[in-house]
C-alpha cells in the first residue's frame, strides 16, 4: 500500500498542525492511509488546543523518508516554507490559502486552493463533498485553526465561508467561540517563558521578494512593550540569522491581540522598505506602529512585495 | 462592475477555446461579468466543433486591456504558455489539470488543479457543484475538449473522471460519443492546407525544463507520412523558431490518432536528451518513432524533463 505524508509548513502554527491531523484523518476514512507530520515544534497556542481536545501532536520529521511515495502540503506552498527535501518527494495534493509561488511540480497534481482565511475552512467543505462526518475532536481542531489564523474572525484575511464555518464547527465542537477563542489567543499570546529566539522563530516565514531574501516573524500579544523589553536580545537573534541566511530584511511584527495593531521591528539592509511598505518612518530603534495591521499574509506580504518590486 | 476576462493558453486547442467560452457563461449565469477571449488562430478540429453547435469563437487578445479587473486562466498555469503581459495582471482564478510551474501570484487566488484529463472535466463538475444546468451547446463544447485531449478516451491522461464526464455529456449534446468523436479528430487531423509553419505552431507549448528553453508542437495526423514529405520545410521553420527563441531542443510529434504512436522529429543542441528520455535512437534524419506514445503531457514532457534534470 503506497504511503502518504501530509504536513504543513516550519515553523507551525495551529492551522498548519490542525489542518495536517484533519485531512489525515479525513484520507483513512476514504480508504486512503496517510500520516500527519509536523516540521517544527509545537507553540503554546496550538499545544492549548492539542491538549483540550485531547488529540497527539503529529511526529516531526527533518526529511521526508524515500519510503514515502505521496506527500500532501496543507497551508503552504512555497517550496521554501517546506520540508528540506522537497524538491526529491513526489508532491500528489495541495491544500492551501495562500499566494501561489516558488512552487513546481513534474506532473499534473491535485492544487487546491482558496482566497479564504484558514485551510480548515477548505477542509470543512471537503468533507461535505466527501460526506464524511467530522468528530467532536476533529471540528475543534478546524475551529481552533479558524479562530487563529482570523484572530476570532476579526482579521481582513477573515471571509463569510470563514466566519460561517467557525459558527458551525463551535456547535459540533461543543464550545462557546467567544470563550474558547479567547483562551486560547491568550494561552497563545502568552511569551513569559519564551526566549528572545523562540520569539523570533517561534512562527517565521520566507519570502522571496524581487530578487531579496526576506524573513517576516509574528507573535500574538496582549502587551507589545512586555515583548520589547528583551529588544537587545531580540535584535540580536534577528541578526543572526540575517547573517546565516543572508536576508535582505528581517521584520519582526508583535501583534496586539486586544488592539489589533501591529508593533514591527525592521532589521536588514533593505529596512527601508518597510517605510515605503507602510508610509511610516522607523524610530531611532527601528521600530514602527502599524496601525490596524494584523495580517501578515493580506497586510503585510502583499505591501511588502510591491515596496521591493516597484 | 468589475470586469473578468477568461483565457486559455496561446496556440489554442479544443480544450483552452471551449473552456473559456462555457467557463464564461458559467461565470454570467452565476452573476459575474466575464468574457471569454483567446491568444491565438482557431484550429480546423476546434472550428468543426463551433460550426457543429452554432457557436461564435472568443475574441482575439494580444494583450490584456489596463480596464480588465481579474484574469481567470483555464487549461493552462505557466506564464510563457500565457498572455504577454500576464505579469501585469492579477489573476483570480486558475482551473487547470495540468503541472503546476513557473506560476506565481502576489495575492491568494482560487487556484483548482486536477489530475484529470481535461479542464472540461473540471468544469462539468463545477457545473453540478454550482446546480447550474449545461444547455446542449456548452454540453458539446465541454464533450469535444475532452475527445480531443484524451484521443477519444484512448490517451493515458484518460480518467474515469473524463470517461464518465464523456458520456454525460454526450447524452446531453445529443450525439454519439464515438460517431462525433471521429468525426471531429479527422476534421482537425486534415492538415493538408497547413504550411509548414502552421505544423510547427498550431499547438507549440513552451516549457523551462533543467534551466533550458524547450518547444514541443504536437499535431494529430492520420498519415503521419504524409506530414513529413514536407520535413525540409518544418525544419527549416523549427530551425528558425530556435534561434529566435534561443530553444535547447525543439521536438516536433506527429500524433497518429489511429494507430496511437508518435513520430517525432527533433532539432537543436539538446536533442540527445530525446534519445535518453525515451531509449531511442534518432535517425539520420533526426526522427525517431515512439510507440504508444500520444500524450505530451503525461509520456513526453515528464521523461524530457527527467532526462534535462537527471
């Protein structure tokens, strides 16, 4: 029997862990076997969710193994985003709601994706078309991954499919979605334990913008200024890694969960960048308020790349 | 109101004009403006089909006009198979089956790919997804582009998908499937008024394959024979095409739709990865005949695409 493996992308957030035990869960009821995997540890947000549910975190893995014949991305497409082996697993399905790019295939593939705000929206339609039956456990999974990647349906990203799927997996889930969904933002947004470089890789994602590397990292917050009390420690992570991977830019964005503002802090030679992004100017210690940003995909991706483009 | 324009890829065939024309009348019935358009001349096979159910061919386009909103692309995804300034676009929508490569978007999108024989299969389907009922001349466009990309249900690339998709809609076209279906493959197989150049264009598709240009034109011919009396006249068009393009290899295939071989003709530096890709030795006229081989994109594009990269 050929073996699948379903993953989001690094750095995992809980829609890209929620979605890959989902669709995996959803393939062995249609008689195919496939293995959720994750690429990265676990945040405390999405351990929150695992943990009330009562479901196991998929096992890490650093490679794809050459005993898999089938790998299905969920939540991601650039290959830069994914697994290290990419380019060598044969890739059979996407799942996505992203911008489509830095991706290939050598033959025709299952690619769907949808301008909606979370992949588990995606995965709550397939499985009305597939008429499958989704579990207790299961649509508090979807549900969390909603609440997360749409902040509690408030972020631009969020769409009507978003916001009615959210209201009807909170009913199957058994929860109140004010309640739950504040808990676990919060359970999330809680950084006392975290070191300066959890923070700025704890969910970290690149880019390739015109020809410039470019690293965004975003944490959820209820207090910014808690964060950048560690600003030393933080910025010197950050250069770190500009160094290691040659980043043109490295943004780093505290969101305010209660607010909904972002509070970045630009490194990199190509900070300016973020001024033009924005239509802001960086403080003497490289930081800017971005009023009402919360998105980094809608928000922040898309004024980035035209800043570096044209 | 926002305007949406739908196209397929440049040299068109049945699939990419029939596709854009029902996909667009799918799109106006579920009440968004949309206009079908295509890149390229109509082939005999495709203007059999529009002469046979009384329907008008899509307007001409060189390039998208700075008033067209979203660009919907059907049957095809890489951007040198598409409009020249497919980069100054934003594309909405891609319903594809074929390989996902050398595609990419700055914003989310509805991107559909599967694995299935013909973006007509697709749309049937999103047909019934969409409770949309198909008049008897839509039904026909979608029956004829999936006769002409499966062969008549014999190519490899042939699904259960597209088989049952067929039979459908041939009931709904009113015709029979295999009557029809001849038919119109000898309609588009008469290539005795085609110039050489018309052999070498009239479905060319451009592919990146390693980091080389590679051209494969693909025509369907009852004698293949017949084709290459003309060979000194179709090399002497490729030979230009090579050097204009800057192409690693150009690899012409004579498709015979009744025996279901291939005889290709290949000319330019790289035309010893042919031999590779396929165990074959080219003759001393730079042809070689593979057998069983019909499909370009499920037999030809991947083994060159191996023999490129490997």
């Amino acid at each position: 029997m050929s073996k699948t493996l379903i993953f989001g992308h690094k750095s995992p957030d809980t829609d890209t862990i929620c979605s890959a035990l989902v669709y995996a869960d959803l393939k062995n009821t249609l008689g195919v076997e496939a293995q959720p995997a994750r690429l990265g540890e676990i945040n405390k947000e999405t351990q929150f969710v695992l943990d009330y549910f009562g479901v196991e975190a998929p096992a890490y893995i650093e490679n794809v193994d050459e005993d898999v014949d089938n790998v299905v991305l969920v939540d991601h497409n650039e290959f830069q985003q994914s697994v290290d082996n990419i380019h060598d697993v044969r890739i059979t399905e996407v799942i996505d709601h992203h911008k489509v790019s830095n991706f290939e295939t050598r033959e025709p593939l299952y690619f769907r994706a949808e301008p909606v705000g979370c992949t588990a929206t995606i995965l709550n339609r397939m499985h009305k078309e597939n008429g499958a039956i989704l579990s207790r456990e299961n649509a508090g999974l979807l549900l969390s991954a909603i609440i997360s990647d749409t902040l509690l349906l408030k972020s631009p990203t969020c769409t009507a499919a978003d916001t009615e799927a959210a209201h009807e997996l909170a009913e199957i889930a058994g929860v109140n979605l004010e309640t739950y969904g504040l808990d676990m933002l919060k359970a999330g947004a809680d950084l006392s334990e975290n070191s300066a470089l959890d923070l700025v890789t704890m969910d970290a994602k690149e880019f390739t913008m015109g020809d410039k590397k470019v690293q965004i990292a975003q944490v959820n917050a209820v207090d910014t200024n808690q964060i950048y009390e560690s600003q030393a420690a933080i910025e010197k992570e950050m250069e770190q890694i500009i160094s290691d991977k040659d980043l043109a830019l490295f943004l780093f964005v505290a969101t305010d969960i209660l607010e909904n503002d972002s509070d970045v802090l630009a490194l990199g030679n190509a900070k300016d960048n973020v001024e033009k992004a924005f239509d802001v100017s960086l403080d003497s210690s490289n930081r800017a308020l971005l009023k009402g940003v919360v998105s980094r995909k809608k928000q922040i991706v898309t004024n980035l790349t035209d800043a570096f483009t044209k």
